[in-house]
C-alpha cells in the first residue's frame, strides 16, 4: 500500500490543531495529530516541508522503518516538535494499518487488557468553595477522579481556573501571570483539608502543580499533603533534572505523576528506573505516537510505573481516540485524563470514543475511531495565540 498523499491541515475549531492526513493508493487515509500548543505553524512547517515530501511514494505498511527513519534520518533528534511531527505521522499510519486490517486499533496492539478506562477531568473553582461545588458536580455525574485546582487568594490569575476546554486568549503574545510560591504553599492544603472533608476519602482527588516548586518545597509539601491522600501530585518540579524527585521520594509517599511536555524516553528514563515517579503522562502525540509511547509504556512497567496519557483540551480528539486504544491495551494502564474539547472541535473531528460514567470507552471501529471533516474545519481558520508565562513579583521569569 503506497502512500499517494500527505496533507497538513491547521483549523482553529475553539482552539488550534494541526492534522496530518495520509492518504494511499488503496483509497485507505488515516490522520493524526501534531498540535503543539502556542508552536503550531512550526510543527505544520516541519511536517509540510520536510516530512512530507519523504513520505510520498513509502509502503505506509511500514509504520517502524517510518518512525525511524524520521528519528534517526532528523540527525537532529528528539525535542517536542520533531517528536510531534513524527507522531502524526505514526499515528495516521496506525490509523491505516487498523482501517485496512478492519480492526480497531487497540487488536493491532495485542487486543483488549481491559473494556474501559478510569479518566480524570477537572474541576477548577476562583474559591475553595467554589471548586467544591465543581467536584460535587462532577461526582453527581459519575465521575471517580477529579484534578482540583483553584485560584489563589493575592494571585490574579492562577494556573488552570479557566473556561474549560476553551483557547485560554487569542493574542499576539503571551499573557503575563503572577506567581508567589509561599502563598500558594499555604493555600493548597486548605483547598485539599475541605475537600475531603466535604466529600470523604474514596473519591480520588488529583492536583496538579505545574512545574512551579523547586524539589525541597515540593518534598516539604508531597510531605503535608500525605494525609489528603492524593491520587496523585502533578508536575511537583520541572524535570529537566530528573535526579530533582529523589528529594521529594526521600521525603514523602505521595504518588507522583509527571511527563506530559516530555517527548522521548531519554527524557523520563532516569524517572522510571529510580522509580522515583507512579504515573507517566506521555501521550501518543508529545511523546513520538503510538510506537514510542509503547516503549516508554513497557519500560515504565518493569518498574510498577503506570501510564497517564495527557488529555488536556490542547491536542485534538484525534489525540485522544490513540490515547484510548492505546489505553484500551497497555498493561500498566494507570488514568487518562479529560478536559472536554470545545463543541466546534467535536464537529471538526466526528469521533467514536465517548465517555460515560467517569470512564472513556474507545469504540470499536476500524482504525482509531476519529476523523475529519476537512469542509467543517475551513471554517476555523488558525488564530495567533500562546499559553501564558509566569512572572514574581519583582519580575523575574519562572515555570508557568
Ligand atoms: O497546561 O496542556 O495536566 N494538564 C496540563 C495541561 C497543560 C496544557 C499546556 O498546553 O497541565 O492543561
Ligand atoms: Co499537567
């Protein structure tokens, strides 16, 4: 089966997403996504300049000699768009190999270690109570996890209190936010004694600290927050240094969850074989597609490591119909996460997974179960936007 054409397509349906679509000389296409957040047009650059035109004429068959060719044929290798690019790639071709096998992808993997999957989404409040309301919501729906952030008393802006799903701003240049790290400290534990104190302990509370902390603090509160008994602590230091989280390990037995900007396996390696983290957060699209968050995925399970694939509004549904099948397999399948994509996007890209009762089901068509409507997309032309920076007080740059 040769691959006849290749196709970028940029569309702006409440937020961006770059698709690549293949198509072959069977009539079989597949997509997949390459959406960077706030670097669009670089990873639509790279796949339409240079990816593309090596693809045109290869058996799309071969999904490994691909993959490695654009990895190892790069010389420049790794970093986020790259490993974007390829993934789209990888995953229109999984999404061929499944479509003309007429199965649903997850067989392709080894078949079914499970029917459905716990996934977590998010209740983000401007106060305490407010973010109670949001979790007793969700609980009312079904939901059994929920990532519960909320602003912070003297912070103007904090992390991930926005409309959810939506394109946090459309501008022509990052918005600016305010960070105070002993504020939060302070606060984040009153947020978590009021949660469980409205709703109890079984109900599986997650947090995510976006990269904020350096390791002694974060060790200082993974060790306060123990007896809230989190289902997990999110992104607690950026991890470039990876040896950061045997700090917070020596100190603390909360579960730690990072790895969603990671784009290879060299990047979490030392995570996993420490075993200094439980959740491994790459997803098919980030982190190289289907055939690299595989291997990232075995070698995290020799070490009782689990897998989180990153769900949040800013990768398309198709990321998320490979996170699933890739969920529906995996055998150290930990949580996906779900953030609920704009109402544009579900239009964009008509799709088979769904959710219901706090869990994700990934369908049973051939292939990975989304597609595109390319006439529905032309409507969402691209808008400039980026994610925000953080700032202190007295202006120093720090990890939004
Ligand atoms: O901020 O995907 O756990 N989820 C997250 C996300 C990230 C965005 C960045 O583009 O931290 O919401
Ligand atoms: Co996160």
């Amino acid at each position: 089966m040769k691959i006849t054409n290749a196709k970028v397509i940029v569309c702006s349906p409440g937020r961006n997403f770059v698709t690549l679509k293949i198509e072959t000389d069977e009539g079989i296409y597949g997509i997949g996504d390459a959406t960077v957040n706030g670097r669009e047009l670089a990873v639509a650059s790279y796949l339409q300049d240079h990816l593309v035109p090596c693809l045109i004429g290869r058996d799309a068959s071969q999904i490994e000699d691909i993959w490695q060719y654009f990895y190892k044929g790069a010389y420049w290798r790794r970093g986020p768009i790259t490993m974007a690019a390829i993934a789209a790639v990888d995953v229109a071709l999984w999404d061929i190999k499944a479509k003309a096998a007429n199965m649903p992808l997850y067989q392709l993997l080894g078949g079914a270690s499970r029917t459905h999957m716990l996934t977590y989404t998010h209740a983000n409040g401007e106060t305490i109570e407010e973010t109670g309301d949001k979790v007793a919501a969700f609980k009312e729906q079904g939901w059994k996890a929920i990532r519960v952030q909320s602003a912070v008393p003297g912070l103007p802006v904090t992390y991930g209190v926005e409309k959810v799903g939506s394109l946090a701003q459309a501008e022509d240049k990052p918005r600016e936010t305010l960070w105070d790290t002993p504020t939060y400290l302070r606060f984040l534990p009153k947020l978590l004694d009021h949660l469980r104190d409205r709703f109890g302990y079984e109900l599986h509370l997650l947090h995510d600290v976006h990269h904020r902390l350096t390791p002694q603090e974060a060790a200082g509160l993974a060790k306060e927050v123990e007896r809230h008994r989190l289902f997990w602590l999110e992104d607690a230091v950026p991890a470039e240094n990876q040896e950061s989280f045997r700090l917070i390990r020596q100190h603390s037995t909360t579960p730690l969850a990072l790895g969603e900007v990671f784009n290879s396996i060299h990047d979490c390696r030392q995570l996993i074989q420490e075993q200094l983290i439980d959740y491994i957060r790459t997803t098919p699209l980030h982190a190289g597609g289907i055939t690299h968050v595989r291997r990232i995925a075995d070698l995290a399970g020799l070490y009782h490591i689990r897998t989180a694939c990153h769900g949040a509004a800013d990768m398309s549904p198709i990321t998320m119909g490979a996170a699933l099948h890739f969920d529906r397999w995996v055998p150290n399948f930990g949580i996906q996460e779900y953030a609920f994509h704009p109402d544009e996007a579900k239009n964009v890209f008509p799709h088979e997974w769904h959710l219901r009762d706090g869990y994700l089901y990934s369908g049973e068509k051939p292939g990975h179960g989304v597609d595109i409507d390319e006439k529905a997309a032309e409507k969402y032309p691209y808008r400039q936007a980026y994610l925000d920076v953080a700032r202190l007080s007295d202006g120093t740059m720090w990890s939004w």
